[in-house]
C-alpha cells in the first residue's frame, strides 16, 4: 500500500476520534461536568488530523495533476 493509502486511512480514523471526542464533551457540557480533560480529548487527535488534512489537500499540486481545469483562450 502506497504513502497516500495509509496517510488518507489514519486521516479517515482520526476524524471518527475527533468526532466521538466532540460529542463526548457535549454531553458533558450539557450534564453539568466541568472536566478539563474532555475538552482536551479532543485536541489531542486534532493536531496529526490537520497535518494529514494538509497533506492531503497539497497531494494534487505535489504529484502535478492540480491544474485548474481552465481552458487556455488563446
């Protein structure tokens, strides 16, 4: 399996982790809890799925297909 099979998987995972964790504080908020270490679950996946999301919004101008799909007038 190449790079970008493995970076798009992680990305996929890590974005159900920050999902879960946001809802999970939700939840909480809404009980009443004031607990610090819900809010910061959900940084803690965060931070690797930016990088990922990065990673995989530059992929198409890296590899050279990321032409604007404009057709040249002259």
């Amino acid at each position: 399996m190449s790079l970008h099979t493995w970076v798009r998987k992680i990305h996929r995972w890590l974005s159900l982790a920050v999902t879960l964790a946001v809802i999970a504080n939700v939840a909480a908020m809404m009980a009443g809890l004031q607990v610090v270490w819900i809010g910061l679950m959900a940084l803690i996946p965060l931070i690797p799925l930016l990088a990922t999301g990065l990673y995989l919004f530059a992929l198409p101008y890296l590899s050279g297909r990321g032409t604007s799909g404009a057709v040249d007038a002259s």
